[in-house]
C-alpha cells in the first residue's frame, strides 16, 4: 500500500491550477507535486523536421535502438506530409517531412498554376480517404487543408534550419484549457483545439508557438485513443531491426533550447505564464566558464517534473562560445539537444558506440581531478571509476548527501552524463544521456569538462574566435 500511495497518479480531469503569479514560478525553492496542477502531464513526443525522414527515422533504430511503431504518408492517405513515429519505453520521436510534388521549373504549368486548393478536392478526397458521408468529407477537407499549411511550415523550417527539433508536443488534461492560457499569455496560435477521432478513439489536439522562434508545442489530451500513436496515423511499414548491443534508454529527461543575448529571462517569463511551469535549476557565468567561453542557464519545469525545459543564453567570455555558435548556424534559437534517461549509462555508450555514434571525449586532467575530490570527500560510485573514465563519462556528486551504502561505503547522490557529437554537419543538434542516481541537478559540476571538450571542437571548425563583445 506504501508504494501504491507513492506512485504518481493522473486523474483525467484536474481542475486545480498553478495558485502562483509568474514572479512566483520563477523563484526558487518550489516542490513538484505528484499531480499535474498545471495540466501538463509530460512529454508526448519530440518531433524532428527534415528533408528525408526514412532516412532520419532509420537512423534513430539503428543508432538509439528505437522501434518504429507508426508510419503516415502516402500508403495511409496522407498526400502533403510523410512521418514515421519511433518508440523506445517512454521515449517518443517524430521524424516528418513533406511530400512535394509537381514540376518547379519557373513557367511551368506546375509553377503557373501555384499550390493545390485541396478544400475542393471533394471527389478527391472521397476516393483516398474512404469517407462515406458529408460530416467525414468536410473533416477530410479540413485535416487536408491544414497539412497542406504544414507542408509549407516544414519547408521553411528545413530550409532556415536544417534539420531540427519543430515541434515538442506535451500531453495535457486539457486541451482547451491549455491552449486559451497559453494565448492569453503570449503564444502564437497555430491550430485551435480540435477533436480527432477513428476507430482506435479519439483526441483532442491544439498547436501554439513560441514567440520569435520557430518552436512549437502541440497540446495533446488523450480522450480515449489506443493506437500506437495518434489517429491518422497506421502501424509502420519497415522491418523492426534485431536488438543488439542493447541501448537501455527509457525516458526523455529535458529538452534545451538556446537563446540569444538578455533572451534567457523572458522566455522563463512566457514559460511560467504559458504553461506554469517554474524555476527547477539555474546558473551562470560563475558557475559556468572556462575563462575562454560562458553560459547561463535556467531549468523550468512543470508541476509535476514530468516536463524539464533548460533554457539557456551566451554569457560574456573572451572568446565566442557553442551558444552563439549554435545560433549563427541554426540561424535563430531552437533546440540545441535532447537528454535521454537511462539506468545503466556504461551500457547505453557502449551500444551506441557499436552502432556507429560519436562522443565527446573528456581530458585526463578532468579525470585526476574527479578522482582526488571523491578520494577527498570518501565517496564511492557504484559504477567502476576505471570504465567511467575508458568511456568519457562525467560525473557530479554531491557530498552532502553522502549515506552508506550496503556494503558500508560511503556512496551519495550523482548523475552520469555524456553527449555525442552533433547528428549532423551544422552543430546544431546533439543528444546527452543521463543516468540519475536520486540527483536531481544538471551537471553544475561537470560544464567546465564538458566546456572544455566543446571548445576543441569549435577550434576545429574554426568558430572559436574573439568574441565581439570583447
């Protein structure tokens, strides 16, 4: 009964909400609560836009161990955007692209006669879609016209971007709720709160975006739906690839986005009055800087923990650091990586490593460092020291919290990271794995390492340069 009453527990209606103004949510000192009071539930899925997402989607089961579990396109009626849904426990990509067609040579009949009307393609759209009445037709009509307006949007933003996070959806309770707080406090309203439904059930789905940036959040409320994803959507066509070398991943941890200059507080300001999320972690230039390169950096969170959003901002240094990097090569702010959760980090890495993905790797100083403050404060990790250093990992322990463990030894609380190197050839995008040992900090203890290592990096591609700020 004890761990009964631990577990968390949603209920499909919560009518309480955050009782916090927005200077309030972005103090420190908040507690998550085990409920949602502020409607969000957790991460629904990470969605990836691109110009191949087979390609991409392929990727993600051959490197990550994901299983592709749903499939929309051509195949599934779907005639403006192709996307392929891949699952791993509680992890959940969407990797979307869309579907041009016709003939683009300027004086084309194609290009004179510009984009389809697709709302009057009923025939059209009886055919394909199997509609059999006028309440079907006109739902038909309407899911067609809106695809059509995300086709251009994934097109634009592919070719702003690259390739890159469009869209992080969160599972609410309430899509209308959710949606009417999120526009009374700034959001962009993409799609207004509708029902869609199929055989496997039905949700309710609402779109809003992040004001000056090409983020979105898509708002999901499970009415009753069953299938593998969401309705529209039909099981994947592909072959599921043999599971070896495991990857025991099983939750996406926090999302970071980078912002520009004096960007970092006001955007924690819409996140607070959007969504309620608050304050979780922060730090800044004195916590984080290597003397050459700097950040900030504020966590903000929902209610319940579910949903951890780093929202970061360059900081004064000598020399121009990844978070200006990344913005003069995403051209904007966005989302610089995905943490994944994991229980066994030595485990992941090494099946990772098999199937072809590349880590920072972290110096030997960082290393006799690490091991003369843990021989300082009489910590043990449970995980070899010897392989943590073989693979690059970095560790932040905190000694306050030190215990004994059941062999005697001193253990405490800590986390396990490493980050791969970007997915692609703009450093836009990279993942971390995280493996939590009840620590729930964001490696305050590990930048400089990880600073370090990036700044290599950047040296390489010829982006560390004197700061103009300078």
């Amino acid at each position: 009964m004890t761990l009964l009453r631990e577990l968390p527990f949603y209920s499909r209606k919560v009518e309480k909400t955050s009782p916090f103004e927005v200077s309030e949510l972005l103090r420190g000192g908040h507690q998550n609560n085990k409920l949602p009071l502020d409607g969000i539930v957790g991460f629904h899925a990470i969605r990836f836009a691109t110009s191949n997402a087979k390609e991409m989607a392929r990727f993600f089961e051959l490197s990550l161990g994901f299983k592709e579990v749903a499939y929309r396109g051509l195949e599934s009626g779907s005639v403006a955007l192709a996307a392929h849904v891949l699952k791993k426990d509680e992890c959940v990509f969407e990797v979307i692209n869309t579907l041009g067609r016709g003939d683009s040579r300027p004086g084309s009949r194609a290009a004179k006669a510009g984009p389809p009307n697709f709302e009057k393609q009923p025939v059209t759209l009886q055919v394909r879609g199997g509609v059999t009445s006028f309440h079907e037709l006109a739902k038909a009509a309407e899911q067609l016209a809106y695809d059509a307006k995300e086709a251009t949007e994934i097109d634009r933003f592919v070719n702003t971007h690259g390739m890159g996070v469009m869209d992080v959806s969160f599972a609410v309770t309430d899509a209308k709720i959710a949606y009417k707080k999120a526009i009374e406090a700034g959001a962009i309203s993409l799609r207004e709160p509708v029902l869609v439904e199929e055989e496997n059930g039905a949700v309710r789905v609402a779109v809003v975006g992040v004001p000056g940036s090409d983020l979105r959040h898509t708002l999901v409320q499970n009415i009753n739906f069953k299938g593998p994803f969401l309705p529209l959507y039909r099981d994947s066509l592909v072959t599921s690839l043999s599971e070896s070398n495991p990857v025991p991943i099983f939750a996406v941890d926090h999302c970071v986005q980078n912002f520009t200059w004096d960007e970092m507080m006001p955007y924690a300001r819409f996140y607070a009055s959007a969504f309620g999320f608050h304050k979780f972690w922060s730090v800044d230039e004195q916590d984080v800087s290597t003397g050459a390169t700097a950040l900030k950096s504020i966590v903000m969170t929902c209610a319940n923990g579910k949903v951890k959003m780093p929202i970061n901002e360059p900081a004064k240094g000598k020399m121009k650091g990844q978070i200006e990097e990344f913005y003069e090569f995403y051209k904007g702010p966005g989302v610089q990586h995905i943490a994944l959760r994991t229980r066994d980090i030595l485990q992941v890495v090494k099946g990772m490593r098999s199937r072809g993905i590349d880590f920072n790797t972290i110096s030997e100083t960082y290393y006799t460092n690490l091991e003369e403050r843990l021989a300082k404060d009489d910590i043990e990790l449970f995980e070899s020291f010897e392989e943590l250093k073989e693979h690059h990992i970095l560790v932040d322990f905190d000694p306050a919290s030190k215990y004994k463990n059941k062999h005697g030894k001193n253990s405490c609380h800590y986390i396990l990271q490493i980050f791969t190197k970007p997915l692609h050839d703009r450093p836009t995008l990279f993942l971390e794995i995280i493996q939590r040992h009840h620590h729930n900090g964001f490696g305050k203890g590990t930048f400089k390492g990880l600073f370090e290592t990036i700044e290599a990096q950047q040296k390489l591609r010829g982006t560390l340069v004197p700061s103009a700020l300078m």
